[in-house]
C-alpha cells in the first residue's frame, strides 16, 4: 500500500512532489483519474516513480502511465528520461526482463458476418499453427550464425525469408530493426535460449486475438488507416522470449557493481543503471537491441503464421484478404530521442517499461503515411472485454517524452487470480460472450482473467482526456489464443 503523497494536479495528472523523499531530482508524475487511484494505491508502484527520481541525469520528471503496477526497479508503465551530457544513466530495470515485449496490429477485410459460421475454425488453425505456451519452440531453427543475423536485422530477417514484405517494415517501429544492435554482448546462454524460439508467442500475458471493431471515435483517421466498424483485425502480443529475458538478467548481474563504481546512490539496488557514456551502460545498450530485433523478428514470424492460417480457412491469399500491418510498436525499450529541454534540443536517453512511443503529427520518425496523423499507439485490455487503437499527439512530445500507457495494469498478482478465481467459471464467462478461447495451459488463462487488470476503458480515457494519444477506435475480442 502507497501512503506517501500525491498531489491533484488536474483530472487525469497527479504529482509525487521531489520533497518527498531527500534524494529526489525532480517530481513524480503519475496520470491517472480519482477511479484509478485506489488500485493504483494498492501497491507500492507510486513510491517507485519516487524511487527513479534519484537516477543520475533524470529530466523533467519520473513518470507513470495509468496502468502502472509494480514492477522490477522500475513500476509497470514507467517512463524516465536521463541526459547523457549531464551523468545520465540507463537502467535495465527501467527497461524490463521481457526486452520488447510489444504488439501489432493487422487489419483485414473482413467483417463480423464473414466470420460467424468460421470463427471456431480461424481459431483452431491459428492454435495449431502458432506455437504457444512456456518454452514453446517452433519451426525456425537457426545456427548461432543466423541468429545473429536475426539479432542485426530483425523483422528484415523474416522479410528476407520470405515471411513478408516491405509494407510490413514501413509499419514498423525503427522498421523493424534497431541500428547499433551488438550480438557480441549476447551471452551464449542467451543465444541457446533463443535458437528456436524465433516464431513462437510464449506465455503470460501474451496473446493473438482475432478482433471485431465495434466502435469508431475518429471517422477521418480511421478511413485514413482503412479501419470500419465490424472490420475483423488480428493482435499481436509478444516479445524476445528467454533471449530478452536472459539478456536483461546477464546484464543486471554484470551492472551489480556500477553502482558503487561510479558513486551512484538509489534507494533501490533493482535501479541498477550505469553512465550512458560507460562500458557497462555500451555493453547492455548492444544487447539490448539485439534482443529487440530479435523480438521484431518473431513477431513478423507469427504475423506469417497467422496470415497462414487465415488463408487456409478462407481459401484466399492473405494480401486478397487485404492482412496489412497497420503499425508495430515496442513497449519495453530504452531510446534515444531528441526533444526540446528549456529551449534547447537534446538527445535523452528513454527508458519506457510498459509504455507506448506516442509520436505527434509531422514527427520525421514516422512513416510518410502516419505524418498527417500522428504514430498509431496499441492499447490491449484484457481479453474479455476491449482493445484500443490511438494516435499519438504533439502535447506527448512535450510532456511525457513521447509516450502513453501500453495496456490496462494488473491489479491482482498471478498468485492471487489463482488461488482466487476458478478455471471452469472463467471459461463460461468468456463463453457467454461469444468468445473463443485456446491455451496450452488452465493456469495461464486463470492468471490471465479479465478481472485481475483494470479496465482498460478507464485508462484509455485518461490517456485521451490528458491529451498524450487520441482515441481512434475500439476493438471487442472474438478469438483468442494464449500460451
């Protein structure tokens, strides 16, 4: 339970004052309503934005999304930005274990009544074709050469092994592959683990889901994206898989001493960081990227499969379906941006943990296509009730780094659902809502139940009423596939 302050600022912005705690740099910012704040309050989230005010270089504020929980150093929808020029630091705690865990969106041609008498079989196809569940491995297996290659090239990768196409990498955060990804900072044990992992969606909170749009906010940008009300759309949810994981662990492990090294005093030993400019802080930056691209791979991977899968209940190719990616967006990452600090501009280091890159109209990053519109934000619920798909906007830039929430937030721990909820009365409810459900595991999905996160309608609201990302549409789920 949070008991420390925090202070109204407006409707959907609260502030942990830098008075707080002696040590603080700069104030905590979370975004959140009066109905969020008793879950929010619930655990001890809020005291660690405190917490990375303390970073060495921190700008502006230590920031939350509305879904924060907590979290590993840093909380679940954390967002920090340290300068470089000024003893900034990077922390793998502020960018998590599951390196680029992130989510795609595909649209179809589709509509709700093309769907009614297949939506079984759609179902059934994608959990046969799509490999799922913990240490799920799939078809791809690759030599430590190749792996490598995936580690530099990512979803270009897949795309050169015919697993795509061009199209697919405009809409793609960084294109699909970040620049400055370094295998040789991956550990042979990291690159074991993901030898044949490439393609496979994993456990937890990660998903397919098979979507109906049942409700349209922007008419405009929605025609722009070639977006309509009972369109079916299919999300991605997944990330770098024990690569990512084994990457962050190494490299905390290897960080361990930083901070007596470079005098840097945390009141939490998992706010690990080191200098930007260190060896240590180069070291975790290449691996880290190379996990990333790894996990932009597998998703384009699982993008084929899925269009796969499609094609064979319909008998139809996937471009006749017309399955374009519509945008591909990472959560947890560290990046560097440029933004305008008292006047100036100044490339930062941004750590986003469970948060969306939320990039206004005219931002050079995007692609030509999302100029005019601003970067399209995926916002997941939770699988019994809704999905939303945003846009960034210019007052993100300036006010949270360019970014917004990634999901709904857990408000009860895995340990909790299970000795709480049931598996057969999960599965009714889901029924009596028209949705199908697979899964490699009963535990996953009782973890997983819609009752455990917030609803995701009361945290996009405040995304959109602070105006960091505008709603475009809302999507329902029909299908969904879990590991």
């Amino acid at each position: 339970m949070y008991e420390g302050p925090l202070e109204k600022i407006n409707d959907s912005t609260y502030r942990i004052p830098k008075s707080y705690k002696p040590g603080m740099r700069v104030d905590g910012i979370i975004y959140a309503s009066e109905k969020l704040l008793p879950d929010i309050k619930k655990d001890k989230a809020p005291e660690q934005v405190a917490n990375v005010a303390f970073l060495p270089g921190i700008v502006n504020y230590s920031l939350a999304m509305p879904d924060i929980h907590w979290g590993y150093g840093f909380c679940i929808g954390g967002v920090a930005a340290t300068d470089p020029e000024n003893g900034g630091v990077i922390s793998p705690g502020g960018v998590g274990y599951d390196i680029n865990c992130g989510i795609r969106l595909i649209k179809t041609n589709l509509t709700l009544d093309d769907t009614k008498n297949k939506l079984e079989k759609i179902v059934n196809a994608l959990y046969q074709n799509v490999p799922s569940g913990v240490g799920s491995t799939g078809e791809i297996k690759v030599s430590v050469t190749e792996e490598k290659r995936i580690l530099l090239n990512g979803a270009r990768w897949a795309v050169q092994q015919g697993m795509g196409t061009q199209a697919d990498l405009e809409s793609c955060e960084e294109n699909g592959a970040i620049e400055g990804a370094d295998p040789d900072s991956v550990s042979p044990r990291a690159l074991e683990r993901g030898k044949q992992q490439a393609g496979t969606l994993g456990s937890g909170n990660h998903f397919l889901e098979i979507q109906v749009i049942e409700e349209i906010f922007d008419e405009i940008t929605a025609a722009t994206f070639g977006l309509f009300k009972n369109q079916i759309c299919a999300m991605i949810h997944s990330g770098s898989r024990g690569l990512g994981f084994q990457v962050c662990d190494d490299h905390l492990r290897a960080m361990a001493g930083c901070l007596s090294k470079y005098g840097i005093d945390v009141p939490d030993r998992q706010l690990a960081c080191a200098p930007v400019n260190s060896p240590e802080a180069a070291s975790y930056i290449g691996a880290m990227r190379a996990a990333a691209n790894y996990a932009w791979a597998n998703r384009q991977v699982l993008t084929h499969l899925t269009r796969e899968s499609f094609e064979k209940v319909f008998s139809r190719s996937w471009q006749n379906l017309g399955m374009d990616l519509i945008y591909d967006v990472a959560h947890n990452i560290a990046k560097f941006e440029e933004y305008v600090i008292n006047g100036k501009k100044k490339t930062l280091c941004v750590h986003r943990k469970g948060a969306t890159r939320a990039f206004g109209p005219g931002n050079q990053a995007l692609p030509r296509k999302y100029q005019t519109t601003g970067q399209p934000v995926i916002i997941p619920g939770d699988m019994g009730r809704a999905s939303y798909l945003l846009v960034g906007t210019e007052k993100a830039e300036q006010e949270t780094f360019a970014s917004a929430c990634h999901g709904a937030g857990r408000i009860s721990s895995r340990s909790q659902a299970l000795r709480e909820l049931d598996y057969g009365t999960l599965m009714q409810e889901l029924k009596s809502k028209g949705i199908e459900v697979r899964s490699a595991g009963k535990k996953t999905l009782v973890e997983e139940a819609p009752s455990v996160y917030k609803n995701v309608n009361d945290v996009v609201d405040v995304i959109d009423a602070a105006g960091i990302a505008r709603k475009i549409c809302r999507m329902r789920p029909l299908g969904v596939i879990k590991g």
